[in-house]
C-alpha cells in the first residue's frame, strides 16, 4: 500500500490565528523528522490566499513583510527537499484586514461557494499565481478550505482556468454545514481516487479530473470523550504547537461525536492520530492501494509526532511505500 501524507500549511482560522514560527516552521521541522528518516514526504497544501493577502498588505506592515519572506523561503527549502507544494485556498483572507500586530477576519467568506464565480476565479488564480512564482513550478492539485469544494460546476471552472488536475478535498460518507465549512460527500466514492468532470462527487471514467478523496474512518463515541478529556487536562505531551484559535465546531456536531460512531478522516493530527493504525489496518484489510491522510503543522503535538514516526516505522516494516500527489499523477 501506499501513504499519501497530506497537510494543510495554514495558520489557525479562529479568533486568534497564531505566529507563522509556531504553527508552520517548528511544528513542519518536527514532521519532516519524524518521517524523512524512512524516505518519507509530504504533499503540503499550502494556504495561498493568506500568502498573498499578506504579501498584499506587507507595504504597510513589516511584520507581514517578514512572515512573507519567512515563508517563502520555508517552501523553497522544502520543495527542494523533494517534499510536494500544492494549492490550498481559503478565500476570507483576501476579505480580511490586519491591524494592531493581529488579523481581522471576515467570516462571510470563509467558503468558496460564499463568492460569485468570478470572484473566487479572481481569488484563486491570484493566490496560484503568487504560489507558483514562489515556488518556481506549476501546482496542479487543490484541496478547498474546509474541504468545501463545491458546486462542482464553480470548482470546473477554477480548474480549467488554471491548469489544475487534480482534487483532495473530498471526505467519502461526511457531510458538514457551518458558517465555515459546507459540504455534503455522502454519495461520493470511498476509492483510493477516480475521475470526475461535472460532480466532484460521481466517478466518470472520461473526466478530466482526478479525485484523490481523504480516507476515511469510523470512530466510537469513547474515542472523543477521551478526546475531550485530553483536552480538559491540558497535559504537556498533548499541547499543540500551534498558538492560534481554531473555529468552532457546531453543538449539533459536538453532540453527534459524544454519541454516536462517526466518520471521520485518517489522521496525524494531535491525539486522532491514535486510531491511524487502525484506519491503516482497515484499509489494507479493504484492499486499497492507497491510505490519505490528513494533517494540520499547527496541530501537530508532541504525542502526535511521536506516534508518527512509530506509525511510519510500522507501516514501512509491513512493505507500505510513500507517495505524494505528483508521484500518483505522472504514474497515471
Ligand atoms: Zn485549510
């Protein structure tokens, strides 16, 4: 089997968003570690609407000024590394203003489908225009902020408009609704990828997309009680490196995990990493040829990082081998 480790290279989105040091470089140093010493790498989406919204607004503020170039040089290292630099956009950044050393985001537009189809063309192509020159090399793969990629027919026309290829924003079996995320992949393929053309959710073999959907993994009610409680106790090993606030979660959500089994995405993130080698095993037992997995740097905990590299040392030692999104397109 293979492992598709991918992260969403972002700051936090809630009322506090947190310091480039802590929610991308030091949490990205200690991932790199934890799998680079088995041939591992990351497909990273990175969050380019905040790059260029800062990079925007840097002439007046030196401290974006030196988040920018922190940054950019940070993905040039890691594109260099061999690691996989992917688009990711998250479009209330360029709606949001900084003042006072913090961020003022705007909440009515956290998701693509919040925008006009010509807007969230003039969002995206922008953000991959800035990425791309970063980087020195063409992305050819997106996954939506808060996985909201539909309607279809809006994300089409993204794509098309800027060479995009391929998804991975699709979570088969989840739907959500909140003033931050809208997406409903109840019908959508549990496969290791497929192709799609006019529904991001329907395989079409002549498509002239790539799905690569998130897998997924049904998790018991005591697993987010435990959950919960780690986050009461606050403990040392399961604080993130993050410094930022996430957005909320819904009560009904909440309500939901407390009580009944849920599916939820294969993860490195904080204490989810602990069902990975489950969701691992089920996989392989399922047949797959491809386990995708989900991560944030800025939730990365010390607990997270350590199961990691264990996880990666046990799925190397059973013959699994890694990819990362370019890899799975060229070998298309
Ligand atoms: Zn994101």
């Amino acid at each position: 089997m293979k492992l598709l480790f991918t992260l969403d290279y972002e700051l936090f989105l809630g009322s506090r968003t947190g310091s480039v040091a802590n929610c991308l470089i030091t949490p990205m140093e200690q991932l790199q570690a934890a799998i680079e010493s088995a041939g591992g790498k990351f497909t990273i989406f990175v969050d380019a609407t905040y790059l260029f919204r800062a990079r925007q607004l840097s002439i007046g503020y030196p401290q974006l000024a030196r988040d920018v170039e922190q940054i950019s040089s940070h993905l040039k290292q890691l594109v260099a590394s061999g690691h996989d630099v992917q688009l990711h956009i998250h479009p209330h950044w360029a709606f949001s203003t900084y003042n006072d050393g913090m961020w003022l985001l705007d909440h009515k537009h956290y998701k693509l489908c919040d925008l006009d189809a010509e807007t969230a063309l003039q969002v995206t192509t922008q953000a991959k225009e800035l990425l791309d020159t970063t980087i020195g090399r063409k992305t050819i793969a997106f996954r939506a902020g808060g996985f909201a990629a539909q309607p279809t027919a809006m994300l089409k026309e993204l794509f098309l408009k800027n060479d995009i290829v391929a998804d991975c924003s699709v979570c088969p079996g989840l739907s959500y609704s909140s003033p931050q995320q809208e997406f409903d992949y109840t019908k959508a393929p549990a496969k290791d990828c497929y192709r799609f053309d006019d529904d991001i959710c329907t395989e079409d073999a002549g498509g002239r997309f790539t799905e690569f959907p998130i897998t997924m993994h049904r998790v018991s009610p005591v697993f987010h009680w435990k959950l919960a409680a780690n986050r009461l106790l606050k403990l040392q090993e399961h604080r993130t490196f993050g410094d930022g606030a996430a957005v909320k979660t819904t009560g009904e959500s909440i309500v939901a995990r407390l009580t009944s089994w849920q599916n939820c995405q294969a993860t490195i993130d904080g204490y989810k990493i602990s069902f990975l080698p489950q969701a691992w095993q089920a996989t392989r037992h399922r047949g797959n040829e491809l386990l995708t997995i989900l991560g944030h740097p800025k939730l990365a905990t010390p607990y997270s990082i350590d199961r990691l590299a264990k996880f990666v040392q046990q799925a190397t030692a059973a013959g699994d081998t890694f990819t990362t999104i370019s890899q799975m397109l060229a070998a298309q």
